[in-house]
C-alpha cells in the first residue's frame, strides 16, 4: 500500500479501489457497503415511520487532537443532529476530500476512529465517495458526512415547540472542544488537561425522551455556542429565555482560558452537549435521565423560557452572579474558523 495519498487514488482505477478496499473497506465494512453499487440499498421505515436526514462536512484543524479527531467529529456531529429531530440515527455516507501527499497511515488512523464511533452509536457508513485534489490544495482531509434515522410514528420535536414555562437544560461543560482546539492552533498550556468534548448523543436523547415524553426540543450547540443556540430557538419560538449564569456548567481550565482571551464562553463551540428544552414538570427527570448517562454526567437545568412582551423581538438574557442582567447575543463573525 502507498504511504501517503496520491492523485491516482481518487482517478476511479485501481489504485482508488485499493484505497477503498485497503482502507475504507477495511475500517468499516458492512453488508450494504459490501454491496459495491452506486447506491445503497436500505430497508423502508415501517408504516407511520418518517425519514430525518442530515449532512455536514468537517474541515477542523488540527486533524487530531485531544477527545478526538475529525473523524470522529464527522461520525458525532451528524449522528447528533439527526438524533435532535428525535429519530433514532441508522445509516450515515461518508465523502473523503484527500489531498495528494496525504499521510496514508493517517487516514486508516481516521477510518478506524469513524468505524469505532459509527459502532459505538449503532450506526453504518453505508455507502461513499472518495476524490483526491492536488497538492497544496487540501489541506490534508475533508470529510462530509450525511445521516439517516427513522423517526417514529407520533414523534414531533422542533425548535418552535419551546413555550413559556419550560425549562432550559444543558448536558455538561460548556466550551470544552472551542478551548481545546485553540489552545493547539496557539501552543498554549494549561494546568489542566483540556479534551474536546466530542462525543455520539443519541443514546442520552433516547433515555432522557424515555424519561420525559414531552420533550419540547434538543438541539446540539456547535459553532456559535449556547448563545446562538438560544437565540435561534427563542426567534423560532417567538418567546424569551432567561438563563442563570451561576448554573451553567464549565470546567475551570475552559473559564480561566475565556478569561484570559476575552472569550464569552456561552460563544464557544461545543461537539459533545446538548441543549434540552422541556416541559416544566418533567424537567427533574429529563436531569436525572442525562445524568444517569455517561455523556451527561455535568448536566444541569440552566434557565427557562418566558414570554416576550407584546411589540418586541424574542431575546435571551443572561442573570450574573452579581444580581445584575446581560443580553445575550449571537456570535458576530468568526471567533475561531475551522472549529468543526
């Protein structure tokens, strides 16, 4: 096998169905892989089912890091948000943009992580497309990866159900991936040992919708942070959110690192949270549900929703520690680029 990518592996001869069946087959094979069509060939949901699909591409520097790596970013990230629509995630393509002189041994490094993550969240890469671009032109890897889940019959979750009542919850500390990829783009160090926070969430949806039916919406607080994420629900919604500051969870190496670079870490990008609205009377058992769950330990409830007054946008506020109040806005440009 080559060392390293060449242009020939993405021409459609054999030397791209080497790197297909030495690499990618090989990583995570399936069935409907081994198939070699055009096309996967996928069972139809059961009568009253509905499809939920998604897509992403993932182009973050450095490849790998701490918690992970694009791979398994790629595998999180669309299995997270097709599982927000509350369907249960089945199958994901796979698209690797490589360019020439691409590090061979990186890639199956890659593949093996997207295959143990696809495992760990009981999904398949069922079908993919490879092409390779020129040197210099690539920056190493891109990855765009689309999802499949079958959503069940009476299931109905969006970002225009949050109502006046409901609690807001988050399912851990807020800012951990944003810091950590920073801190290696800029070589800095910290006491702490800082891991981005990537990780597949719909088990934790499926156990807290298990827990708490009337689950009004999640939503997974990526590029933007929690911040953006607020602001797009309470808009779709057309109500306000009041969140506490005190309450939301954040380690304290990712707080001292926003403190000291003047970072709102409500703004930071998060790869492994979730952002849960729901109900007031089922709020303490949806907690109990993510807590319970390895990937929601830190969960906690952080605010609530409330009406907007007659004549004005829907806005989020943030209470302080110190007694006072803050608008919270949507991140304004880039904070950081290349973050997913």
């Amino acid at each position: 096998m080559d060392e390293t990518v060449l242009l020939g592996h993405g021409s459609g001869g054999t030397m791209m169905c080497r790197i297909i069946d030495d690499v990618f087959m090989e990583a995570y094979g399936n069935d409907e892989l081994n198939q070699g069509n055009d096309a996967a060939v996928l069972p139809v949901p059961a009568a009253g089912e509905r499809l939920a699909f998604s897509t992403d591409s993932f182009v973050v520097t450095p490849h790998f890091f701490p918690g992970g790596d694009i791979g398994h970013l790629a595998i999180c990230g669309t299995v997270n948000d097709v599982a927000t629509s509350g369907a249960v995630p089945q199958y994901l393509s796979c698209g690797m943009i490589l360019e020439e002189g691409f590090p061979m041994e990186d890639l199956r490094r890659i593949c093996a992580s997207m295959a143990a993550t696809a495992k760990e969240a009981g999904v398949r890469i069922v079908t993919g497309d490879t092409k390779v671009v020129n040197r210099g032109h690539g920056d190493g890897i891109y990855i765009n990866t689309a999802g499949v889940g079958f959503l069940p019959e009476g299931r109905h979750l969006g970002g225009e159900l949050c109502a006046p009542g409901d609690k807001i919850l988050v399912s851990g500390t807020l800012g951990d991936h944003g810091i950590t990829i920073m801190s290696l783009r800029e070589e800095l160090s910290f006491h702490a040992d800082l891991a981005s926070d990537a990780a597949p969430l719909n088990g934790l949806i499926a156990d807290v919708i298990a827990a708490a039916p009337h689950v009004h919406c999640f939503r997974d607080p990526t590029r933007g942070g929690i911040a953006s994420t607020l602001n797009e629900l309470a808009e779709q919604s057309g109500v306000d959110m009041v969140i506490d500051e005190d309450a939301v969870p954040v380690k304290d190496a990712v707080r001292g690192a926003c403190d000291m670079l003047g970072y709102d870490i409500m703004q930071v990008a998060n790869e492994g949270k979730m952002v849960c609205v729901v109900p007031a009377c089922e709020a303490d058992a949806a907690l109990a549900a993510m807590r319970a769950h390895k990937y929601g330990a830190d969960a906690a409830i952080i605010g609530e929703v409330t009406a907007t007054e007659a004549g004005r946008p829907s806005r989020v506020t943030v209470r302080t520690g110190f007694g006072s109040t803050r608008i919270l806005d949507m991140l304004v440009g880039q904070q950081l680029p290349r973050i997913c």
